[in-house]
C-alpha cells in the first residue's frame, strides 16, 4: 500500500486506492480490535491445594512416614511441607501473577498436616489455617481466595459438622473478605460451603462446596441424606445461575470421581448418587469442576450410562510431597513419591469456558540439593494430550484414543504427570486400563468390570497403531501458538 503512493498513478485508481487502504485498515483494525477483545476475556486462576504444612517438621517430624534424619530445607517425599515449601509455592505464583495477571485463586483445602487427633486440637488447626491464609494474602494482594476446608483441616479429623460449628464461625471469619458477601459468609458458618461472584467475570458464579459432608470416613453424616441442606441448596444456586444466565465453576476438596490409579472410592454411596444427580441434571450451566484429596494430578468426565449430562472434574496435584503409608500385619502399604505442585487455569470471563491449564512444579530432590526452589512448567493440558480446550468433549476425545490400549502416549504421560514427575516408570496395563475406565465411569462397580474388560481387550488385541497423533500435533500446536499469541 504504502509504495503505490510514491508512484505516478491515475487519479481514479488513486482514489480506488484510498478506498481499498480505507478498507484494508479497517478490516485490520477490525480484526485488532476483536483479537483485543478476546484476549481481554481470556484470564487467568490459581489452584492451589492440600499444602499440609507440618510445623513440626524439623523437630518432632510427626507427619513423616519413615524416617527422615537428615531434612532437606524444602521438604521430604516422606513428610508433609516445612513452611519453606509453602513459602515459596505463594511466592511463585505471586511473581506469575504480577507477570501474567490472575483474576482470582482456589484453594481446596487441607491445609493441616496429616497428623494424629492427639497431636492437635482445633485452636492450633485454626492457627495453622489463619497462617496460610496470610501468606496468600500478604502474597497476592486484592486478589480473592475462594477456599474450602478440607477433611484434614476438621478437629477430629474428617468430622465436618452439618450446622453451625466452632470451625466454620472461625474461618468464615478469616476468610470473611475473600467470600465478601455477608449473607454468604454466613452460609459459610452453618455448613462450610458459599457461593460468590467472580472476580472480573460477571457472568460467573462459583460454588465452594464443603463435600467432606459425604467423605465416608465422616460419622456425623453417614446417616443424613442432604447434609447441612447443601443438595438443596446446590440445586438453587445452579437454577438461579441457569435463571440469570450465568456459568458456574464448582470447587471443593473431595471429589465424586474415583481416585485414578486405584479406582478409591471418597464419598457415602448415598450422598455420590444425589450429588452426581445434580451435576447431570444442570450439566448445561456447569463449566468445570475443580477439587484436591487426592495429591495425584487427574481428570475426568461425570456422566449419566448414556453419556449425557456430562460434567469435567479436574484433580489437581498437592503442594505437599508426603508419602502415605497404610500399616498392615502382612506388610505396608505405601504411596509413590510426588512432587509439589500449584495449577495455573486459562479460562474465558464471559463464558466460563476452561482453555488450558498449566501444571508448574518443583523436583523436590534438586530443590534441596540446589537450596533454591526452581519452579517450572511441567507441562499444558491442550499440548500434552493434543486437545483444544479442556472441554467435556476434549477430555471425551481424549478418553476415546486410549479405549483400546492404544494412545499410549497419553496413557504413560497421564501417569508421569499424576506423580507431577517423582518417578520415571511406565504404567503397567492394569493402570492404564484404570486411567480409561475411571476417566469415563465413577461407579466403582463399573470401573472394576471396565478394567477386566479392558485387560482381555489389550490381551486380545494385535499391536496397536498410533491414534491420529501424527495430524492432530501439527494442527494444534499451530492453533495453540496463535492462541497464545494473547497471553504469553
Ligand atoms: C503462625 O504465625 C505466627 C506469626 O508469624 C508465628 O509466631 C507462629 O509460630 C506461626 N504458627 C505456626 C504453626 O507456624
Ligand atoms: C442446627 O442447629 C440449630 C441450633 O443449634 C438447631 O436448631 C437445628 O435443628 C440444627 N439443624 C440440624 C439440621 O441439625
Ligand atoms: C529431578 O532431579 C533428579 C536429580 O537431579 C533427576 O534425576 C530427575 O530426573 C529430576 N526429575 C524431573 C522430573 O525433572
């Protein structure tokens, strides 16, 4: 355009020219201003969860599992997060935060050490809850924490009471700014649960449930079939949300789904079936739902047999590294090393669609020998598993490659990224079947016939080919370079 000036032209292709470059910068400034436009509604939150900071962890080491002589200044795989880890988890994403901008955080509680009743009491839980809580704030100034307690966070532990309760008149109290409606805030103190407008997204609403009301080792609730009312009270928040024509975002500690390797079953059967009845029946305002328990990474689709009503529910991997151990009279039962982890989520304001999220962690073994906390990306969801949002159907699409033992790709980095990396094994063909059945299934009945099915599928099968990667890498990553062109 520019050089057609400085030639001799013709009046009337002169004009032709004013009018073409009238069009030209227009549609380019159109196109600005819309590209604009969507980065503005694509932000960004944290989610943090299950820090179980030990404050005993350079004394009496009452959270470790086996014997830790010699405690690296960080953390232990076999111990819960000395306040340097937790420290520098809040310090990271605070300096992500300044970089990026990040409307607001979760948090999905468990936030005490996995100690013993005798060992606390609920004063010292809450101070333990009140320190974190500070941390976050003092870290990341005006931007709300939408928390939850977790099972942990209980005195005695996992007993979540279904009324108003000493623990949730504290916290409500302690997070009171954070919740910052008062209505809501008393909510919060008759049953642990709240829901809240979102930070810069208008068209939100977020849900804290408190779902250790159905965790299975609380004997408060076994017996009540809508503890605290919160059923109920779902069911009109998401109508509500439905009526004004609002996206939701559901967030707590345990969740409904299985815990994937392992298929472990968290809730009273009971209260699995009404809570996941309720998630089928307002799937369509339900944007994603986002919980911790389980220290492992995973994700999932809640669905009806069918395959309708289906809802996402996102796992996210724990700060703490802590090994479990289960005593038994014919040998121990531990866990896998893992290391600490914190979630970034790319989502968009207006309509609640989840984009991306990237998992960011330490490798604890480095961190201590270093004396440094080197955080970084361990991976993107859209990149590692070749999808283009973290949509029910992406996670379908994703589920469907590996049916057949095929997809290894994704089966093998699903279990590297479950252990956020501590171990560099393979997965055995039982995981992976486990990984496909409790990745579309969250009856435990269902997923153990599901996994002998798979077994004799993969036992059966002829070496298998690789599923469409070799088209959908280049297509997506080009897609997520121009997306990301927006926020990176
Ligand atoms: C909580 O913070 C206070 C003030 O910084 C500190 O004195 C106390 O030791 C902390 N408690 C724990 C359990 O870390
Ligand atoms: C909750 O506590 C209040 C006051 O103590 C009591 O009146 C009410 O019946 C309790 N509700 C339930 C569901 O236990
Ligand atoms: C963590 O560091 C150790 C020691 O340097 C190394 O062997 C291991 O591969 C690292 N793991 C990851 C996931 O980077």
């Amino acid at each position: 355009m520019a050089n057609g000036l400085t030639r001799p032209v013709s009046q009337s292709s002169a004009i032709m020219g004013v009018i073409t470059s009238f069009f030209v910068v227009g549609g380019v400034q159109g196109l600005l201003l819309t590209t604009r436009a969507m980065c503005l509604l694509i932000s960004r939150f944290w989610h943090i969860t299950d820090v179980h900071y030990d404050n005993t962890y350079f004394t009496s080491q009452l959270s470790c599992n086996d014997d830790v002589p010699s405690p690296g200044p960080y953390g232990d795989y076999w111990c819960d997060s000395p306040w340097r880890l937790v420290q520098s988890t809040v310090d990271f994403m605070a300096d992500k935060t300044r970089e990026l901008g990040v409307d607001f955080v979760i948090w999905t509680g468990d936030t005490i050490a996995h100690i013993k009743n005798e060992d606390t009491s609920l004063d010292e839980n809450l101070v333990v809850l009140h320190n974190v809580s500070a941390a976050l704030e003092a870290g990341l100034p005006g931007i709300p924490v939408y928390a939850s307690l977790g099972n942990h966070d209980f005195f005695p532990d996992g007993q979540a009471e279904a009324n108003v309760s000493e623990i949730y008149q504290a916290v409500g109290d302690m997070w009171r700014d954070w919740i910052s409606n008062q209505a809501q805030v008393q909510r919060f103190e008759n049953g642990g649960f709240y829901a809240t407008a979102v930070r810069n997204a208008p068209k939100l609403r977020l849900l804290a449930l408190n779902t250790n009301l159905y965790y299975h080792v609380n004997k408060v609730t076994a017996e009540m079939a809508d503890p605290a009312g919160q059923f109920q009270w779902m069911k009109g928040q998401l109508q509500e949300a439905k009526a004004s024509g609002q996206k939701v975002i559901i967030t707590g500690h345990v969740p409904a789904g299985l815990l994937v390797p392992g298929a472990v079953d968290w809730f009273h059967p009971r209260h699995k079936k009404s809570f996941v009845q309720i998630l089928f029946d307002h799937s369509d305002v339900i944007a994603a739902t986002h919980f911790g328990h389980d220290h492992h990474d995973g994700f999932k689709v809640l669905q009806k047999p069918d395959g309708s009503g289906a809802v996402s529910q996102f796992t996210a991997p724990s700060v703490t590294p802590w090994r479990y151990r289960i005593r038994r009279p014919s040998g121990d039962e531990v866990g896998n090393p893992h290391n600490p982890a914190v979630r970034l989520v790319e989502y968009d304001r207006d309509t609640g669609e989840h984009l991306d999220y990237h998992q960011y962690f330490i490798n604890l073994t480095d961190t201590n020998t270093q004396n440094r906390a080197n955080w970084a990306k361990l991976y993107s969801f859209k990149e590692a598993y070749a999808v283009p949002d973290m949509s029910v159907n992406s996670i379908k699409v994703i589920y469907d490659r590996v049916k057949d033992g095929e997809g290894k790709d994704y089966t093998d980095q699903f279990c590297r990224f479950s252990l956020v990396s501590a171990l560099e094994k393979p997965c055995e063909d039982r995981v992976r079947g486990e990984i496909y059945c409790g990745g579309i299934h969250h009856d435990k009945t269902k997923v153990d016939n599901c996994v002998e099915d798979y077994l004799k599928r993969v036992n059966h099968a002829t070496p298998a080919t690789r599923s469409g990667l070799g088209f959908f890498v280049p297509v997506l990553i080009t897609l997520s370079v121009l997306i990301g062109k927006c926020y990176f």
